[in-house]
C-alpha cells in the first residue's frame, strides 16, 4: 500500500495525552466548543475548562470553526 500522506508521517489524530494515565484523548473543535467535559477512556479522569477564564481561547476556536466551515463550502462550489 502506498502512503498516500505527503510528509510519509502517521495521520494525527486530534487530542491530547492524559497528564495522569498518558492515553491519547482523541477530541475535537467541537467537543471543546459544546462539550461541558472530556473524560479519558482508559483512567476516567475528567477534564473540564473554565469558560468564564477561557473566553478569548473559545471566541478564537469559534472563530476557527467558522473559517474550516468556509473551507468546506468553498471546496465543494463548483463555480
């Protein structure tokens, strides 16, 4: 099979490592945006932000994901 990824890296996946069990949380813009709280699969801890403190950073992935949207749109005119 050919690796059809230009940098011959692995896919990535999105997400972060657990500080307590290390497992890859695989999450998203959405989650992040809409999702009260995160829980790692393996350890079930739960992970939750502070919105009132993390205000700009919300406003900036809301402003993200607008943008991915336009890119999605965009790629599928046929103009």
């Amino acid at each position: 099979m050919i690796n059809q990824n230009p940098l011959h890296q692995p896919e990535h996946k999105n997400g972060f490592k657990c500080p307590k069990c290390e497992t890859h949380i695989e999450t998203s813009l959405q989650d992040l945006l809409y999702q009260a709280s995160i829980t790692c699969p393996k350890c079930l801890t739960n992970f939750s932000m502070d919105r009132e403190e993390s205000s700009k950073a919300i406003e900036l992935m809301q402003k993200l994901k607008v943008a991915l949207e336009n890119i999605d749109t965009a790629k599928k005119f046929k103009g």
